[in-house]
C-alpha cells in the first residue's frame, strides 16, 4: 500500500509519543483527533524500527529496515499516517544512526557472528578485528566456570533451518561455516549406528537426507543477498537422522568449538577492560555503526528515506549524532537525500557558549533552550544560598569545574576503560618515535588520554583534514586546563597528542583523533548527567541535561539576546519543557525553582526536620545509612514530585544511587546502602515516626502552591511563544511531577486529558485542566498568528519590580504577538500589572477582550497570572 506524497504540514507544535508494546500505533492514531484540536501539528514519534523484544523505547534497534511489528507493523503505521492526513497533521520519526542492538535478535548481527571480518555484515559495525576475535561479554560467570556448569550448549535451530547455534541461557549465537561443516562430517558413523536396527529403507532414506546435508554445508553462501547468510537445510529429516544429530551435538567438544568462532563468549565484567567494537556510552549489547560508509548509510536509512519519499513523514529526529565519525558530512548526506524542506533536528548538547555548527539542519532537539527557560525563574541568591549552607556542613566542596573533572576521571577509569586503553594504544602507536627517545613514557601516554577527556569543555570537537576555527579553539581551552590541573609530564603529553590532532603524522595519529571525539560524548554525559548530577543536589531543577552547575540562573538579558539570535537565525528546531531524557518533569521542577525564590522555607524545614531525620537512618559500625547528601536528595525528590508512592521512590533510588556512584553503583551494587535509604525515604512517606517529616513536606508544597502554579504556566507560555517550535511530551499539557526514566514513561491518562479539553474547563482548583486549556489557547494562536511561527524578536522594556517581569513581542506583517510574564512571586502578591495599555488598536487578550488604545493599564488575567495579547 502506497500513499500519494502529501505537502509537509505548516510546522507549529509537536507532541512526542512513546511507543512500545503496550502503546503500538493504533493506540496513537486513536489520540490524533484530540492532538489536532489540542492544536499540535507533528506527532513525534520515537523509533519505529525493529526494536529487541519488548522494548520500552525503541533505541536497541535489532533490523533498521523494517517497522517493529510489536508496534503494528507497516500496516499500523500506513493506518496512522491516514489519520494524521486526514487531520491535517505530519509525522516526525527518531533515527538511531549511531548503534544497533548486539543482540541475536539482530540478523545483521548474527551474520557477522557467523561469518566473521569476511562477512556482508561486517562493514555495518566498528568492530576492531585487528584485536583478535569478537568479544562478547555476556556470561554471568567466567567462561570456564559457565562451561563446567553445562550452561553451554549446542542446539538445532529450528527457525533458521541449521545446526548451527551455541545456546547460553535465552541467547544463541551462530557457528562458523567451517565448524558447521565439521559436525555434519561426524553424523554418517552416528547415522548409520542409529539405522542399524531399522529396515533398510530407513537406511536409504537416512543415506539420502546425508548427501543433502552435505551439498547444503558446501554451498551455504551460494544464494546469499547483501548482509544476510545462507542456512543448511535440515527440513524434512526422518527421526533417526534427527537423533543422530542429538548425539553427535551432545558429544561435542564445546570448549574447542567456542575457540574456533569468529567471536569469543565472555564474562560481562570483563567489558570495562576488554572490548573490541565501540558500543552505546558503556552499554555493551548497543554496538556501534559504521555510517559513515555509504552502503551502511543506505541500509540504516532505507526505510526512513522511503517513508519521507511516500510523503508519509515530514521530519527526522537524529538520535546522538556526536557519536558518528563525521557529523557533518552525515548531515550534509542526510538533508541531500531528504531535500530541503524535510525537518532534520538532531540530538546535541551544547553547553552555555557554545553554538551550533553551520550543518544543513534545522536544530537541535532543544536541550539548551529548555534550561534558558528554566534558568529564568531560578533565584540565584535563593541557589546560592543553598549552595552556602551545605558548603558550610562540608557537603559540597571544591568547585563545579573540579568536580565534573573528578566524575569524568572515575568514568573513564572504571566503565569506560576498555575506551581509554583503545585510545592510549593509538596514541602510543602514533609517537613510536618519541617513545623510543625517551621523551615520553607508558603512564604518561595514558594519563594524558585521561586528561584531555576530563578537560574537555564540551561534549566533543569536529575535526576532519578540514577543521574549523571553533575545533582548535576548543583543544586550546583543553591545552590550558590540562596545564592548569595536571602534572608536567601529563601535561607535555598532553599538548604532543594535541598537536598531533592538529596536524596528523601518521594514520594512527588520524585514528586517534577520530576515538577521542567519539568518547568525548560518553565521557561528558556519563561522567556530568549520570554522576555529578546526582551527587550535588544544591538545588535539582537546574540538574539537568544540557544545564551547568556554574550557571545556575538565567538573567533577562541573556534570554533575550539568545532567543533574538534565534529569531534571525529562523530556526524552526524545538523547545522542550521535558523529554524522554530529562531528569524531571516540568512541574517537578518549577516547585523546586518556586523553592529557590523563597530559600528560607527550605533551610528552616531542613534544620526544624534535623532531629526527626537523624531517627530515620540507620547506622551500622559508625556508618549512617544513608549520609547527610543523599539526604538531602531524597528530601527535595520527595518534595518536587509530592505526592509520590514508596515504589515510585524506590525506582527512583535504585537508579540514582548507582549513577552517583557513591555507595552503590550499577556494577557492584550496595544493597545494604541502598536499602538503607529506601527505608528512609518510606518511613517519611508511610510511616510513624516520619510523621513531624511528612507533615512539613506537605506543609512546604502547600506554602509554594501558588509559585508553582506561575512557574508553571509562565514556563508554558514561553514555550510556547518564544521562536522555535515548542515540543511537548507525551501527558505534559497537564501538570507533570515525573522523575527520571522509567518514571517519566508511566502510563498517561488519555482519557482525562481529553474530557478536560472537551469540557474547556478554567477552574483554579483544577490545575491539570487549568495548564492544558491554557496550552490549549496558546497553541491554537500559534496556529492563527504567524507572528509566532515566523516573527521577529523584540524584547520589551518592562518596569522594575519584585515580580521580576519578562516580556516580549513578535512581529510578522500586520500581526503581532505581546507575552509579559513573571518570574517571581512576592511574598505579598495582590497588585495589578501596572504597564500601559498598547498604543495601537486591534490588540486582544489570549481569550479575545479587545484592548482600545489609552484605557487603563493592561488587566492580567484573573487567572493566569500572565499576559498574552495579540492582534492581526
């Protein structure tokens, strides 16, 4: 089935859904009348390929080039797009170009087991088969051990049609050819043993099933297309032949047979020390794709470009692109193949400064502009003033330079090692003859590896033969950190693999650059946003992706220059209040923002609190369970997403724990530890004696209730407005006090959303209905108004006051689109926005009261504690 290619949608708003099993297609195309009248444009879509068996979220993508059936299939999706059509509305899908699943699940994957370095398959991964054989580190125990135990064995693989399978638990890995080959040669003696006591037709019968085996086993590629590998046919085998394969696998030598594969099982604790394919961050069943080979470009595309092509979808996501080679010359690839009018947004953390390259996109998905908004309604003298006080009980130390160069250090030496030791093998390879004269030494090598990736001020440089002034400008920043904090030796180390970065010698020199500004990514993320944002919890709505802990707070000044930057630039990439990577929800973190702007609330509920709490730990040989940081932590989590189940917590501990890495962590887990704090947060939660704990907290969220009513829909309405297309995710049109993932992919209640939308409802007691009405109204002028899809920037100039009001314009033609909002509530919050009444006639408010020109000074809404004005 085939749709005529359709004009891309009018882009205005996109709405992210996650897809999975329990939420396929048909679930989504049943929210597409109420996503057109909510007023979205584009349902973003996370990745619709073939995942692993029941993924949650589609990024362990086992077959790129066919749509996961758990989700509905093709025929599902074909479904979708016609309601979207039909509704006026686009598609934007998730690409993974990075990685694929190392999974059995995966036939590009097994094929390459199968046939090795020589395989079609092979060129698809990064695998360095100059190492040796393929590592495959998924044993729970070592090798030996696994084989001793029978946890080995070998089976017939019924649904490929072969023999050819290495069975460990519910994974099967394919045989070589050869070893293939070298069981069938056995099976005429066991054959002819079984026949021996049949007649001799079954004897015939057997001898015939033989001979086909084997021309089977000597031709198993002949019929072979592009990435996929033949199979021996075993159908229509008579029993004894069967039973003569049963023997002849149960007698086989696995420990000699494992030794002649082209890839080697190992224990999984050996992946930190011992991998030879680049991988997903440091998850080792997530491998990486060589896309920089046009073939493999074309594979992991095919069905996203066919699908742009049938004009069933209009944009492409593009999932962790710093991962690539050369990003790019992907991009350039990418919007050639797409053309020009195709949404291309990629996944990219830029850090406060630094910009967006000059690629043929149209963005990035929003990670910075989401902590512009935020920074905005972040006190900094409420951050700071929490900032002092665990400085003061010796907390926090240090500064938050030196202690994401701490995390980073950890990462790269313990799960990231087998990355750091590819890397010093490159360098020691490249500077052969600077290693002979004595100038430069094993360790130092390695500690210089080291500290370029900890001193590396951003997610990664983008160098090729021909690099850009912003790449050497970085490496010179990391040259003078590494100076700064290093000794001598690192650091003459340093700057030598620097300049060879600069000016390749040799192509170890090339290949090196090459590793360093793939990791560069994974060092930064698991070392800031998996393990420094955990272990600081000065104030956790500005811990978050693409944030930094040395800027906390955004001034109006700043927000305006980025966003009038931006509205020259007419960027149509996304602004995100939450996604399905962030640490919190929206409205998680406006009540911890709300907090900062009234810090005594928070300092004199922790030192009242101080008695019960230390009744809460547990100490066990002078060791408190859990200690004062982690605390703290759990009392603002509690706090921003109050109320909250003890097993929403859990979850939520269980994950943070490991990441700080502390007292627990993924790899070794400390059950004790973190048990300990589980009981803590549940006793607050659920218990008696947390009672005086849990009264307070309730007593503080009620206290800041009102400021995070006007965080939020202020954040809301900027999101909405400000240039850029606002991205929301999936439920967040209503009030959203989510954690991290898992938790943020809870099931959404549809159904109220909707009958809040159909009943228009503006309580203030109801504040779900009251921020998706709100929504509601704003994305529909989005709609109406061009001024917000393709205006200019024009901050106003607002009276000084304790509401700390933020105020804009945007101008296309003869429409117009007035946003003033607040940043902060007063103590005392009962006056009326004093600004004057526009100049000009035509101006409405959001819900249509016309404006004349000299009446008195603008109303703010009796209920949204905003203004909204447009005209045109």
């Amino acid at each position: 089935m085939t749709m005529t290619p359709a004009p891309m949608p009018s882009l205005s708003a996109t709405y992210r859904l996650q897809f999975h099993r329990d939420f396929p297609f048909s679930k989504a195309e049943a929210l597409v009348p109420y996503l057109a009248r909510l007023g979205i444009s584009h349902l973003y879509a996370s990745p619709i390929t073939l995942a692993v068996a029941g993924s949650t979220h589609g990024y362990d993508v086992a077959d790129p080039t066919r749509v996961n059936p758990e989700l509905g299939g093709e025929d599902g999706l074909l479904s979708l797009c016609a309601a979207l059509k039909r509704h006026g509305m686009g598609l934007i899908i998730d690409i993974v170009p990075n990685h694929m699943a190392a999974s059995t699940q995966n036939p590009f994957w097994l094929n390459m087991l199968e046939g090795g370095p020589d395989s079609p398959a092979a060129r698809i991964f990064d695998v360095a088969w100059d190492k040796g054989r393929l590592v495959l580190p998924v044993l729970g125990d070592p090798l030996q051990a696994t084989i001793e135990a029978g946890q080995i064995t070998l089976a017939v693989n019924e649904a490929r049609g072969g023999i050819d399978v290495v069975v460990y638990g519910e994974q099967r890995f394919p045989l070589r050819q050869e070893s293939i080959a070298e069981l069938v040669a056995r099976l005429p003696a066991a054959v002819h043993i079984a026949a021996a006591a049949e007649s001799p037709d079954t004897s015939d019968r057997s001898a015939n099933a033989l001979d086909r085996l084997a021309s089977s086993s000597t031709t198993l590629h002949s019929s072979s297309t592009r990435f996929q590998g033949g199979r021996i046919d075993l159908s229509g085998l008579d029993p004894v032949t069967r039973l003569a394969f049963d023997t002849v696998l149960a007698e086989a030598d696995i420990t000699s047979l494992l030794e002649a594969q082209h890839w080697r099982l190992a224990w999984w604790r050996t992946a930190a020390h011992d991998l030879n394919y680049r991988r997903f961050f440091n998850i080792t069943d997530l491998a990486g794709v060589r896309v920089e080979d046009p073939e493999v470009f074309e594979l992991v595309h095919r069905l996203p470009l066919d699908l742009v092509r049938r004009g069933l979808v209009h944009g492409l996501r593009v999932d962790h692109i710093d991962g690539l080679v050369d990003p790019a010359t992907y991009c350039d690839r990418l919007r050639k193949a797409v053309g020009p009018d195709v949404l291309i947004v990629i996944e990219k953390i830029l850090e406060p400064g630094e910009s967006l390259r000059d690629w043929p996109i149209d963005g990035t998905t929003g990670y910075e502009r989401l902590n512009d908004i935020n920074g905005l309604f972040v006190a900094s003298e409420g951050y700071a003033a929490f900032e002092e006080a665990l400085r003061e009980r010796h907390l926090v130390t240090g500064t938050a330079t030196t202690r994401l160069a701490s995390a980073k250090k950890q990462v790269l030496e313990a799960s990231l090692s087998t990355e750091v030791e590819t890397l010093t093998t490159l360098a020691r390879d490249g500077l052969d003859t600077e290693m002979k004269a004595g100038d430069l030494t094993e360790t130092a090598i390695r500690n210089a590896v080291v500290a370029l990736l900890v001193h590396c001020p951003v997610y990664r440089s983008y160098a090729t033969d021909d690099y850009s002034p912003e790449d050497s400008a970085i490496w010179q920043k990391i040259g003078a950190a590494v100076a700064a904090a290093e000794d001598p030796l690192t650091t003459a180390a340093a700057q030598v693999l620097l300049d060879r970065m600069a000016a390749p010698q040799n192509d170890s020199d090339r290949q090196f650059r090459v590793r360093f500004q793939q990791l560069g990514g994974p060092a930064m993320a698991k070392g800031y946003e998996d393990t420094e944002l955990y272990r600081t919890p000065i104030l956790l709505s500005v811990n978050e992706v693409g944030s930094s802990l040395d800027h906390p707070a955004r001034s109006p000044q700043e927000v305006h220059a980025i966003f009038t930057a931006r509205a020259v630039e007419k960027r149509r990439d996304l602004n995100p209040l939450a996604t399905h990577d962030t640490k919190r929800g929206p409205d998680t973190r406006a009540r911890l923002d709300a907090l900062s702007q009234r810090p005594s609330l928070w300092l004199n509920f922790l030192a009242t609190q101080e008695p019960v709490l230390g009744n809460l730990v547990v100490t066990e040989d002078g060791r408190v369970m859990p200690d004062a940081i982690d605390q703290v932590l759990i009392l603002q989590t509690l706090l921003s997403a109050w109320p909250i189940s003890p097993e929403r917590m859990d979850g939520y501990l269980t994950k943070a724990l490991r990441e700080a890495k502390r007292h627990s962590n993924w790899e070794t887990p400390d059950e004790a530890y973190e048990g300990a704090a589980k009981a803590f947060s549940a006793a607050i939660l659920t218990e008696e004696r947390g009672a005086p704990v849990r009264q307070a907290l309730e007593a503080l969220v009620e206290a800041l209730a009102p400021a995070t009513r006007l965080v939020s829909l202020a954040q809301t309405a900027l999101q909405l407005t400000l240039p850029g297309t606002p991205d929301i995710y999936q439920g967040t049109e209503f009030r959203d006090f989510s954690l991290v993932d898992p938790d943020n992919r809870r099931p959404v209640d549809w159904e109220r959303r909707s009958a809040a939308l159909e009943a228009g409802a503006r309580d203030e007691s109801d504040a779900d209905a009251e921020k998706l009405v709100f929504s509601h109204l704003l994305l529909n002028l989005r709609r109406a108004n061009r001024a917000l899809t393709e205006g200019d920037y024009r901050p106003l100039d607002l009276p000084a006051s304790d509401w700390g009001w933020f105020g804009f314009e945007r101008r296309q033609g003869d429409q117009a689109v007035r946003v003033i909002v607040p940043t902060r509530l007063p103590p005392e919050a009962a006056d009326a926005l004093a600004l004057p009444a526009p100049a000009e006639p035509g101006w409405r408010t959001l819900e249509g009261m016309a404006l004349e020109p000299g009446t008195a000074p603008i109303p703010r809404d009796a209920l949204y504690p905003l203004v909204i004005l447009h005209k045109g």
